[in-house]
C-alpha cells in the first residue's frame, strides 16, 4: 500500500469512527450497531483488489473503534470477530465474505437479545409501582416499553446522569411512548428510590469482577442495597469479556471541561464516566438466556465468557499492550 493511500485511507476511516467516540447520550448496544455499520462501510466500500490492504483497512478500522471507546465491550468482541474470521481469507471476495457472515451474526444477535431481555424483564415490572432507571440504555428503554405495550401500569424515575445528562433522553423517548416519567438531578436519587419498587441499569462490559456501566452506577447500587430495592443489570452476551480486557474501561478519561467548562485552572477535573460494580450489590442479570441471581452470576460469567471462546479469540493485534 503506498504511503498516500494509506494516509487517505487511515483519515477516511477515522472520519467514521470520530462520531462514535464523540457520542456520550447512546448505549452500548446503539454503539455496538454503529460500529457494524461502519465496518460494513469500509468493507463494501473497499476500492482495491489487494487482500493484504483490505485487512490492514479492517485492522485500524478495528482498533480506532475500540480506543474510541474502551469501556464497550461489544465493539472489543465484534472487532476481534472479524479479525479473527479474515485471518487465513487469501482473497478480497474470502475477506468481505467472512467479514460480512460475523457482522450480520452481531447485529442480529443485538436485535434479537432485545427482544428476549424485555420479555424477561417483563416479569421484574411490577404493576402500579415506581420504577427507577439510570442513564440510558437501549435495552432498558425497549424492556419498559416493551412492558407498557403489553399493559403493564407503572410510573418511570430518572435521573440526569451527568455529566452528559442521556437521562434526558432516555426520559423524552420513554414519555413519548405513553409512560409516565419523573426526572430529577443525580444526587436526588436517595429522594426517589424509597419510592421505587425496582431499578434497572444497563451495562458496557461484564466479567468475573462484576459489570461496568456509566458512573454513577456504584451509587445507584450501594443506594438499593440499603434501601432493599431490587437492582437489575439488563445486558447481552457480547458485554462479556476476559478479565485482562476488563479493565480497559479505566482509561475512559474524558476532558473536564464537559463537567466544569470555566474551572479555575488551579482546579483538577476527573471525568472518568465509567466504574465497576460489583455483583455483591445488585440482585440479577438479565440476560437474552434468562435471569440470573447474585449467587449464580460467578458461575454463569465464567461459563459464559468460556462458551463464547472470548477470553482466546484477541489477537495479538488487540492486545492492550500492543493497542497503547
């Protein structure tokens, strides 16, 4: 490949990931989608007839994805899926073929592990009570849904989930389809959740140490634990990965302006906007194969992230190491 095509190649493919990296209202599966359909993109687009250059276009397209969002574990597994594929294709026509059979596979495990999350949920609703959600999650926003179409009569919490506020937005589309929403600042959550007969969260990334999701989560948590409010983490199986590419959500340090825009410069921000939590403090995990309680999730994790192959299908490529 020369220089001048790699370069243009490399600034056209950063152009359609920049939207993804920049994007702090969608969830992780709205993510996960977008990054599908940016790699579609680059692999239909593909102008060469040079094997060896349509994998180094899916390998940056892989790792750009990935550096733009460390903490969402489904553009970790989908983009190793690929590269895992392609990796003994020996002709363009193999590598767009084996590329495209991994990513219709994703997107229509994302679909349908919607579907079957809400109607697990549905159960966990209860009927003519309060029920809290934090931040914004696709699959919380299809399951309450999902829940109020099927007649189920409830009132929904939320609450900003600064510093982004994408509670907003999960408040707007959640009052647009007939719920009735109450919407409040973060630190009001111990206001609300007496008042709440369940909460739900989703999650970005799951493994043996407990999920990761939007800061702000570990408080929700700790908050349901005292109060006895029944937490449940609503997340399919493309969320788990191995435990040394768990911890990759730590460096998800964005800038502080988003949190303080005129901070004296004396004044240090952290704008770190996703944590740990662990299984200790929530009551279930939803997942496209059922509900699983806090004392079997140590087993189903393991089994699960096992099943799926996830913790030795990295290539090298991926590695943290490599990828810094």
């Amino acid at each position: 490949m020369s220089s001048n095509r790699n370069s243009a190649r490399e600034k056209l493919i950063e152009q359609l990931i920049a939207p993804i990296g920049n994007d702090l209202l969608s969830g992780a599966a709205e993510i996960a989608l977008q990054g599908i359909t940016v790699l579609q993109s680059i692999i239909s687009a593909a102008d060469t007839i040079n094997p060896y250059e349509l994998k180094q276009d899916i390998e940056f397209a892989s790792r750009k994805l990935i550096e733009a969002q460390p903490a969402m574990a489904s553009l970790f597994n989908i983009a190793n899926a690929v590269l895992k594929a392609i990796g003994n294709s020996n002709t363009v026509v193999e590598i767009k073929a084996e590329s495209q059979k991994v990513l219709d596979h994703y997107e229509k495990l994302l679909c349908d592990s919607a579907a079957k999350i809400a109607d697990f949920a549905f159960d966990l609703i209860p009927s003519g009570e309060m029920v809290f959600a934090y931040s914004f999650s696709s699959t919380v926003l299809s399951s309450l849904l999902n829940a109020r179409a099927k007649g189920r009569y409830f009132r929904v919490a939320c609450s900003e989930s600064r510093p982004s506020m994408e509670g907003h937005k999960l408040a707007t589309l959640l009052a647009s389809g007939g719920l009735e929403v109450i919407s409040t600042f973060d630190s009001a959550m111990g206001i609300i959740l007496p008042n709440c007969g369940v909460a739900f969260m989703g999650c970005d990334c799951i493994s043996s140490p407990g999920l990761v999701n939007k800061t702000g989560s570990f408080l929700l948590a700790l908050a349901c634990h005292e109060l006895k409010i029944p937490l449940y983490a609503l997340c399919d199986s493309t969320k788990f990965v191995g435990e040394e590419r768990f911890f990759e959500f730590e460096n998800h340090q964005r800038s502080g302006t988003e949190v303080w825009a005129d901070a004296p410069p004396e004044v240090r921000i952290v704008n770190k906007q996703f944590e740990l939590i662990p299984f200790d403090f929530i009551t279930g995990l939803v997942t496209e194969q059922g509900i699983f309680t806090k004392s079997e999730l140590a087993k189903y994790v393991t089994k699960t992230i096992k099943d799926t192959n996830l913790l030795n299908a990295a290539p090298p490529l991926l590695t943290a190491q490599q990828s810094a």
